[in-house]
C-alpha cells in the first residue's frame, strides 16, 4: 500500500492538531472559549495539595490505604517523588493512573475522590470490590508538567519537551525518568486491568450540536491494526466501555461518546493507534530492561473528560458535574469489573456508542492509516 500521498496531505491538519492521546482538530472548537487564555487552575489541585489530601485519606481510612511513594523505583525528572495509594485486599489487581498529561487536571480529584470512597465507605458494592480486589492508584503521574500546567515533561538532560504518553515504546526504552520508575513499579505489581484518565479539547457528539462531555477509548483501536491480534482484549474492552457507557446513562449524563480524533471540516473520526501509550504498553505486554520477562499483559481503556487548562476549555462552573462524571464511571467500571458482569456485554454494543464515521487510524508508528489500508 502507499500512504505517501495521504500522509502528504495529512500534515497541514496534523499541525493544527492539538495532539492528546486525544484531542479534536483545533477547527472543532465552534465558539468555544479563546485558545489565547489559559484557564485559571488555581482551583485545581497541586501537587503538594494531592500529597496532603492522599495523607488525609490514609489517615482516616484506619489502615485500609497505604500511601506511598514510587522513589524505590526512581522520582520525576525534576527530583518529584511519584505518589501511589494502595487499597483493597482481593486478588484482582486494578491500576487506575490520572495525570500523565500535566495540564489535565480534574482527573486527579476524580480518582482522589474514589480512594476516598474505598477509604471510608461502607455499603455493600465498595466492600465486595475491596474484597475482592486491590486497586493501585497513581493519582499525579506528571508531577513536573502538573506544575508546569505542561502536557509533557521536561527532561533535564536535554532540556526538550517530551510527551509521557509516548514514552513506554517497544523499541526504544525510556526517555523520561518517570516512565522509568512508574513501568518498574507496574512490572513488579503486574495488574490484571488499567484505567487511564485524560482531558480532552472540545469537540461535538456526531451529528448533535452538543459538546461532549466524556469520551471512552482504547489507545489500540478495537477492531485496528493492532489490538485484536492480543489475547482477548479487542472484545474485553469494548466490553467495558459499552458498560460504561449505560453505567452512566443510568446516572443520567448524556453527550458521551466514543474517543476520536475528529476532522470536524469532513465529518470524519480517526480511532487512535498509538504503540508508545502507557496502556497500550501494558495490553501489548512490554519487556523493558528484562523486567516483564513473561510479557505480562492486561486490557486496558482511558476516560477523556471534556476541557482541558492549557486551551482554557476547562470552566470552572462544570469543574464539579465533570468530575463526579468521571467518578461514577470509574467506580462503576471497577464494580462491573470486579463483579464480572462486564463480561455480560455483548461487545458489539460498543457501536451503539456515538461516533463519527470511522476514517481510518491515527496512529504513532505510520501517520494516519486510512481504513481500507490497515490490513497488516
Ligand atoms: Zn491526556
């Protein structure tokens, strides 16, 4: 196949491209907020906010959370130490990460919020999923860009940007000392299932004028190039977000949709292909430095609440309903994980989800594929 041609015409719109493991074209804003202005993020919480209120939540939680640091494994590259909390007692191990992309922001409390829960709740549900399993929290994966308010990381011995979500790559190693010390720790914990949690830029539900409001992915597109040739997780992850997503529409939130990267001029989506993604890593079973011998692997899907700082998308006003969006969708995929009733989706029902005309892949390793080009 040749995909000179369209990789040619390709790279105007990829330079408009806002790119996030998410984001839509930049031309998908339609009279959104100015771009110009960053949005004031002194309502957001720092990292020195997050290590206080993770110290709160151990304590209140009569040892039921262990809060700990990754510094056995190394720190940021600016010297930060990398927090994790640790609860539940099951032999199910859930991983849920926030804050890869530093100016995503909202995600951190989402997942503070449900730790806090697990620390201190009671009701039926929490104490079957504590039981039955343990949940791994990395609630600020990006310290340094979280205090940047920076997507990326910088990294010191270069002094260049660099996107930690496009660091755990087959070939290469690692360039960031964070990917370093959080793909250590991930190898020795060897989880059965991952949670990534991200912020995207604006972009409309296909065919309505609303704004989305959350977006469910796969960072290796079901039924792409790339995920169905691993284990059975093309079906287990679309599994999982369909239950998501009625999970949701149950607590009444609506303008949900599928993650696309979307060409708001044709009406058209790219589902993401991206190798270098933490979590596409770990459903691909990454061996770094001989550290994951056995390949252990696991499925994996991301969350993308809508609004992001550095764009200046993220109102304050809908700080609250965004996050406890985010909240309940965790803690309900967690349920439904834990409990197995996921597994009782019909995974097809993930086409049920709103989505725009599937264009092709964007993808890390070969420009956008078109879609009657992917079969390799
Ligand atoms: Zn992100």
């Amino acid at each position: 196949m040749n995909l000179s041609i369209f990789k040619k015409t390709s790279i105007l719109t990829a330079v408009l491209l806002l790119v996030c493991s998410s984001l839509a074209f930049a031309s998908t804003n339609p009279g959104g907020p100015s771009t110009k202005g960053q949005t004031n993020i002194s309502s957001t919480l720092s990292y020195d906010e997050v290590i206080k209120i993770l110290g709160d939540i151990e304590q209140s939680s009569k040892g039921k959370v262990e809060v700990f640091t990754l510094d056995q494994y190394g720190k940021s590259e600016a010297g930060r130490s990398i927090y994790a909390a640790k609860v539940g007692t099951g032999a199910k191990k859930i991983w849920i990460q926030a804050q890869i992309h530093g100016n995503e922001k909202l995600v951190t409390e989402a997942a503070l919020d449900l730790l806090k829960t697990y620390a201190s709740n009671k009701s039926k549900d929490v104490q079957k999923v504590l039981a039955e399993s343990t949940l791994y929290f990395i609630p600020m994966y990006n310290p340094d860009g979280a205090e940047m308010n920076t997507r990326g990381t910088k990294i010191m011995a270069t002094g260049k940007s660099l996107d930690l979500n496009r660091d755990w790559t087959l070939d290469g190693g690692f360039a960031a000392k964070e990917s370093q010390a959080v793909y250590a720790y991930w190898a020795d914990v060897k989880p059965d299932f991952a949670i990534d949690l991200h912020h995207q830029g604006i972009k409309q539900v296909y065919g309505t004028n609303e704004a989305t409001s959350f977006s469910l992915g796969v960072s290796l597109a079901p039924n792409g190039p790339t995920l169905p040739a691993y284990k059975n997780y093309n079906d287990e992850t679309r599994q999982m977000l369909a239950y998501v997503y009625d999970n949701l529409e149950g607590y009444g939130y609506t303008h949900i949709d599928r993650y696309q990267i979307v060409d708001s001029a044709k009406q058209a989506g790219y589902d993401i292909d991206i190798k270098g993604g933490v979590v596409s890593a770990m459903m691909m079973g990454l061996n770094y430095n001989g550290l994951n011998p056995d390949h252990h692997s696991h499925p994996a899907v991301f969350f993308e609440t809508k609004g992001n700082t550095t764009d200046g998308s993220l109102g304050q006003k809908s700080n609250g309903y965004l996050t406890k969006q985010n909240y309940l969708a965790l803690k309900s995929l967690v349920y439904g994980y834990v409990t197995g009733e996921v597994y009782k989706v019909d995974p097809n029902h993930w086409n049920d989800i709103p989505a725009y005309p599937l264009a092709g892949y964007w993808t890390d390793y070969n420009g956008i594929v078109p879609i009657g080009e992917s079969g390799y």
